[in-house]
C-alpha cells in the first residue's frame, strides 16, 4: 500500500485567515482487488489549511504511487483523506472520487472532515 | 425472484466517519409482468455505510439476476432496496430507478430510508 | 367522456413505508372543444402511494381513450387528477399537462393533491 | 385602445381545488407610441383560478388586437393584467411581458397579482 | 459629462401596484480616462416604478451621450444609477455595467438602491 | 518578490454607498518555484469599495509583474490579496485564482475578506 | 381511407423559377394497423413547384384526416406523397416521415420523386 | 439461436418506387459468449424495399428473441442481416449495430447488402 | 474621413513563403448617416502578405478612428480595404464587416482582393 | 532570439507510411515588441513525418524559450515553422498560431509547408 512519505508540505503563508484550496486531479488510476481490472476516476482535494499546504507536484507523485495497488473504491477516498488530514491537519477538508463506469456502473465516494466554510 | 445470496459485503475501511458512496448502474433490465415485454432502466444507489459496504461485482452480478424476471417497477425499486438495506444496514440510503419510456411513458421510482445527510 | 374504467390498480408492494413513483406520458393527444382541432400534450403524474400503484399499461390505455374527446386543457387535467386520485386514493398526487403551441399560444395545468413530500 | 370583449370565459372545472395554469403566447406585437416602430415580444400569463378560465382561443384574438396599437411596455403589460383580472378574478395572476431589443436595448415587464401559491 | 436632460419619464400606468422592469443595452460604449481606449460594456436597469417610468428612447440617447466622454467603469455605473434614481424616484433599483476585456480584464460594477422585492 | 507600487487608486465616486465591483483577468503567469515551469491562471477580484477603488491599468500592470516569479499557488493568492487589501481597505473582498491543469491536476484558491454582502 | 379532396391549390406565383418549399407537421398521428395503438410523428414535405402549390390549411386537415386511420409507416410515406404528386406535379420532391419510438425502436420512411435540385 | 420465425411480411404499398425505410431499436440486449455478461446496444436497419417490407411488431420480437442468446457482436449483426435479407430480398440494406463501453472499450458493426442509392 | 496615416507596416518576415494572417476586431463603432445613432461590427481582415505587414497596434488606433464617423456600412468596409490594399499590397485579401442589429436587421459586407488561397 | 538547441528528434518509427501527427500547446506567451505587453496564444502544430519526429517534452522547453522574447505574432509564427522544419524535414507541416483577443482584437496565423495530405 502506497505511504505518504512522497508528501510533502510547506508553510501556509497566511496561516492567520481562513481560506480554501482545491486540487482536482483527473487521470487517477489503481486497481480493482477484486477483479484485477484498472480502475480510473478523478480526485478532488478541497481544504482550509491550517498551519500547513501540501505541495502540489509531491501530491501527483503520491496519487501516482495507487498505479498498481488493488483497492476498494472506498478504501482509497478514505486512505488518501486520512494521509492528507495527518500530513496537513487542516481546518477542514473534502476528498471526493468519481470513476468512470465499469461493467455498466459508474461510482462515487465522498468524505468530508471537519465544519464546512460557512 | 432473484435472491440476495450474489451480494457481497466487505468491512467498512472507516466506520467512524460518516462519508457518501454512489453506484449507478445503466444498464438495468427486467421484464414486464403484464405484457412479458423486456424493460430498461438505471439503478442509482446512494447511502453512507454503517460497518459494511456492498461489494461492486456482486452487486452488478446481483443486477443482473434481474433479467428474466417478471416484476412491477415499483416492486423491484422496493425489493433492490430491502436487500441491500438488510445486507449493509446503512445509516442513510437511496434507491432510486430511472425507466426508458415504453408505451410513450417513462418512468421512476425513489426510495428512501433514514434520515438524509445535512 | 372517458370513464377510469380501463384503470386498473395492482397492491402497493412497500405499503408501510414513503417513497414517489413518476410516469411521464409524452404522447398525449385530445381534441379543442372549440375548434375541432386536435390538442397535444405531456401529461406527468407524480405520487406516494398509499395501498394501491397505478398500472402502467392501463394508464396507457386509459390515456388513450381521450384520443378523439373535445374537453378543455384545464377539465382534463383535473378529470384525470380526480379518477387517478378515486382509484389510487394516494398519500400526495401532483398532475400536470404541457400542451404544445397552437396559435403561438403553448400551455400548462398544474394539480397538486395532498401535502408535498419533504 | 383594445377593449377586453373579445375575452370569452369558462367556468372553472374544479372550483374548489387550487391549481395553476400557465398560457405563453410567443407572437405578441404592437407599435411603439413614440417612434411608430413595431415591437415584438412574448406574454406569459399564469394564474390560479377562481370561477372562471380565460378561454384560449379568444385570449388569442384579444392579444392580436393590439397589433396596431400605440402603446408603451408598461401600459400593455399592465391592461391585460387588469383585463384578465377583472374578466377571470383569478386567486393569483402573474402577467409578464418578454421585448426583443429595438436600438440595442431590450425589456421586460413583470406584474404579480395575489399573493404567490406555496 | 453627459446631463439627465434627455432622460424623459412618463407616468406610471399602474402607480398602485408594485412591479418590476427591466431594461438591458447592450451596445454602451465610453471612454477610458487613463489611457483615451474605447470602452465597451452592457448596462441593465432593473426597476420597480413610483409614479414614472423612464421613456425608452430617451433612455437610449442618454445613454449614447457617454460615447466620447473619459469616465471610470466605477464612476459611470454610479452616475447613470443617480440619474435615474432622481428623475423616476423608483421603489427599488438595480444598475449594472458589464465590461468586455481590456488587457486581458473583464470587469463589471453593480448598485442596488432600496430594499430588493420578495 | 513584485511589490505593490506600480497598483494606483482613484477616490470612490460613491463612497456612501455600498455597491460591488468585479475585475477577471484570465491571462495571469507566473513560475512554479519547484520545477520551473510556467503557471498559467485566471485571477478575480470581487469587493465592495470603502474609500478608495483599484484603478484597472495599474492593476493588469501589477499582475504583470509575476510573469517571471517562482511563487506557489497559495502564496501568490494571498499576497494579491493583502498587497490590494491594504491599498484600498475595502468593506469586503474576495481573490480567488484558477489555475489551467499541470501534470493532471488542476487548482484553486480562494480568499475572503471582511463580510459577505447580503 | 382519407381521400385527397381537402387538399387545395393556388398556382405557383412565379412558375418560371425552379424554387424550393418546405412545410413541416410535427403533429401527425395514425394508428398502428396491427396493435391499434396511436402512432406518432412528424411528416416533413419538401418539394420545386411547376404551376401549383398546396395549400397550407388544406393541407393541415388533410393530414389531420389520418387521426383515426390504420395504416403502416410505409403506406401513408407513399399515400401521401402519391396524393401530392397527383394535386401538384411538381418538378421535384420528397416526403419524408419519421415516427417516434415504439417499444423502443423509432422510424422514418423518405419517397423522392424527380431529380433532386443541384 | 433465435431464428427468424417471428418475422412477418407486408406487401410493399409502392413496388415500382424507389424509397428508404429506417428503424433504429436502442434496447437490444444479447450475452456475450466469452464471460456470460449481458451486452446492451442499438440496432438500426436502413434498406430500399422490393416487393416486400418487414413488419414493425414482428421485428421487435424478434430483436427480443437474443435476449439470451450467448453471441460475438460481429455474429449478431451479420445474422441479423441475413434473416432480413432473406425474408424481404430488399434493393438494398445496411445493418448496423453500436455497443456500450464494457472495460472502457464501445464498438460497433456495419453491414451492407446491394448497392448505395444515389 | 479618418485618413490611413496611423496605419503602419513592418517587414514580411518570410516574404517568400505564401502564409495566412487574421486579425479580428469585435469592438468597431462608426455612425449612421442617415439618423445619426451609432452602429455596432466586428471588423475580420484576412490577407497573404507580400513585402509588407500591417502592424496590430497602428490598426487598431486607426479603426477607433472611426468611432464618431458618420459612413455607411458599405463605405466604411470599401475604405478599410482600400486603404489597407494601398498600405500592404497584399498578394490576397478579404475584408469583412458584420453589423449587430438596428430595427431587427443585421448585415454584413464582405470585400475580395485578389485571387483566393486554394 | 530562443535558438532551436533544445528541440530533440527521435527516428520516425513507421517512415514507410504516411501519417499525421499534431500538437496544441494552448498556453503559449510572449511579449509584443511594439508594447511590451504580454502576448497570449495556442500554438498547433500538424504535420507528416519522413526521417524524424519531434520530441515532445523538448518541443515544450523550446516553446517556454519565447516568454520574454519581444517578437511579432507573423514573425514568431514563421521562425517555429522554420526551425521544425529544418529539424525535422517533414513532408507536409501546418504551424498556426492563435492569440487571445487585445485592444478588442483577436489573430491568427497559419504557415503551410509541402502539399497538404489528401
């Protein structure tokens, strides 16, 4: 299972004000555990930092890094949450998947930490 | 009538948050118990997992059980629903069917059991 | 005038629990009682059962029937409220008519019955 | 200036139900009282019946009858809404008037009578 | 800078009753006053009478006289919202410009003046 | 790091008044300051002015100078905000950047400042 | 079998030019000589006029004659364009209907008579 | 295999005319042969008929009939069209069928019989 | 009549090559010479250079030119041809003029300068 | 002026066949010599390869090359062509270039090398 050691952070550099960040990654890729198949979906990051932004390029890398994992759908949006969540320790945060339809379903998870923004 | 035994579970990966999943399978098939005529459909199911959540392959295999079946739209909309609830015992779910039209009529049919997320 | 005699009811199968069916009839054809001209339309029935479903191939039928009659967009819309409304006798009922333009005049009759859902 | 005779009434099928009708008439012309131009636009009338209905072959009439008529976008907005009002005393009534742009501007014009259904 | 005087009002039709006119230009054109570049943009007033309403054509000349004149994006939302607040004394008022880009920046400005209608 | 110097103001035509302003500049570059790429993105500022309103040339001029400056997403966002927040105080403001998709991922930050009007 | 006799000429106005005219009826309807259920469509005539011309509203009550007829796609295709042919001889023309779906399939039938315009 | 009993013939209203006859049937529905998985596609037949047409009904059944039959798309189409064609001998045919996407992969299959009409 | 001297050339860079340039102003205003109200274009000049190109800033300066001008559309779209034929002589051009509408007419004029690219 | 050194070629794979090859590179920026302002555009490159194909990750550095280059749209349009062309000796190349619109002007320019595919 990919870690989150490819993550890495720098400072928010207006950790004083509440405001929101949202990274949508499309190409997306792992591999259904049951089947064997590619799985393909897009992932959205929105968040309220706190004292902490994760970096955009170490983000592709670690998303990169699902490639040839097998995994549930659900397994996934909840691992990357719970990786981004302790990496940054955000205010708040949604990380949400869409994928694309296999046999005739297509599927979507969503998880949402913390109050969202008013 | 198709019974729930295709359906597979598996262990909620978080059961302490409360998170969304969608499936939405369009290429739903049964047959009209009236005329015996086959009908089309899309099963949209929509819930926030208690500790287990249904397995994809065995809920399309499940679907798919539906094929020959004769069966009142309002009847398979109730009964889809009742499995997977009595299955995964969700907090919240919705099971709705969206019908091709036949006759010059299409219709749907919506379920809902627990209270809607906020 | 058309009688609901064609209407035929089969039991609601989840009579103990809240959930909207929709029929959608795209189709829908009668004739001006003051012109003599034909009238088309779409007539949308959307209702909770209570212990009784509408059958869809009746409702065909029963739609099929005003084919050649001279009635008013407004008298239709409500007759077809009050026969669905005796025979189903449902929890909440809204029925609704879009008529195409004639004269460069198109048209709608909304009936709602009962309390919406929430 | 058109009087409202042309206007032909029915009564209303199911007086005691409230309902909404809606009738958009996309062909509406008359003349501009200051420059002699024509303007063209569309007259959307919806209302909820008290004892009558306005009849829809004769509101046809009566909206051609202002097709040489000077007269400004707030006036005729406002006559049929007094004319439909007075001949229908409707429980609620929305006149709206629709202008396609003369000299690089365009209009509309929005009267509501009653109070607004839930 | 243009004066109000070609602005012509007559009277309210309908002075008892509360509604709504809108009027959209989209061909408005000044000047910048920085750097002597043509402006583009559309103006909309959106209204509810007292006792006069402004006159189209009028309202079209008014509007033509800023042609040549250097005047702020923020300056001639404000002055064409005060002309016309003064001359009809409205119950409520929306004026906004909508700019084309210049540079690469599209802008629009926005006043509201009085309580906005339910 | 661009500083502030070349952002000019004008007094606000209507100070007692609150009313809001909207510029979208669609042609915004800076660098990535991890690879070295280019960034390209679309930058709006939306605000209610107190006193003072950002002139329009001295603002593209301003957002010019990040053309060849290594800065993250989320800095640069905030330092707009601040360097345009502190030159005119306005009642409230929102600076929100979108940036076109790099390895994949596209983005977007937002600011807020003071309160949202009604 | 609706005969051809509502149908009404005038002669072409300008008989020395090759010119072509269409008329569209999105509102035919027949009925389905094997289930004797309504057929729905739109019948679309396209034609180069020698010395006469159809009649629009002769037209309209010619094709509303078919309401009660049961006929297949194919004959009234051809019945249609026979009677045409027969009333006007024109130099070209096409007469084309396409139905809408019925248990799930939909339909259209082309005639072309004479040789299609450059 | 289905075989093509339950297609049905009329007599071509127009023998001596050239003209072209489409059905295009969205819900067909057969099993692919290599994972037992239900394959779902459009069929669309365009042909010039000689003395004979195929009947709508007759198809539809017909097309119904591979509701369970385990077959490559490539046969299908083919079959298809050799049923047709034998049955009616028309001028000229095209039998084209479209698939959805299963495992990301959509496909389609075309067969023509005689030659293209001009 | 605005002259051409704010026109100005730079050197063909690859005068040996037959290559393709488009330059398309969506902000012309002249005015009407006959009522004097302003009128609204887009100006699309297209051309193969020979020795010389037209340089973007001196055309626009030179189109603004035109703001207060009173021409018809004819003239004006002759003269911006001409003037930039003399300045360029271009091996091929075309000058176009499309006019938003005035009294529910648009129009467009188009000018053809040499033989057409294949 | 950016040289060609960093575009690289690799061998054309399939130099027996023609084929068509094409790049977009939607953000695209260089700075117009005339203003010092920003230039804003889409480069598309099409072309048949013989011998060589150009590099994909070298293109983009030799595109990032024209940032501060001040150069005209017909002039850096040209020396592209130029320098693909001598790297690679095509048999047929298309280079455009599309600029987003200033001053209410937009352009494009397209150089053709070879003879266009059939």
């Amino acid at each position: 299972m990919p870690d989150k050691s490819p993550l890495e952070c720098f400072d928010n550099p207006s950790p004083d004000r509440d405001y929101v960040i949202e990274h949508v990654a499309e190409e997306f890729t792992s591999v259904c555990p049951k089947t064997g198949h590619p799985d393909f979906g897009t992932v959205t990051l929105r968040y309220i930092p706190a004292s902490r932004c994760v970096e955009l390029k170490s983000l592709k890398l670690y998303l990169q890094a699902y490639r040839n994992e097998g995994i549930f759908y659900e397994a996934v949006t909840n691992k990357i949450a719970d990786d981004l969540a302790e990496l940054m320790q955000p205010k708040w945060m949604i990380l949400r998947t869409d994928w694309t339809g296999r046999g005739g379903i297509s599927s979507s998870v969503e998880v949402e930490l913390g109050s969202a923004p008013d």
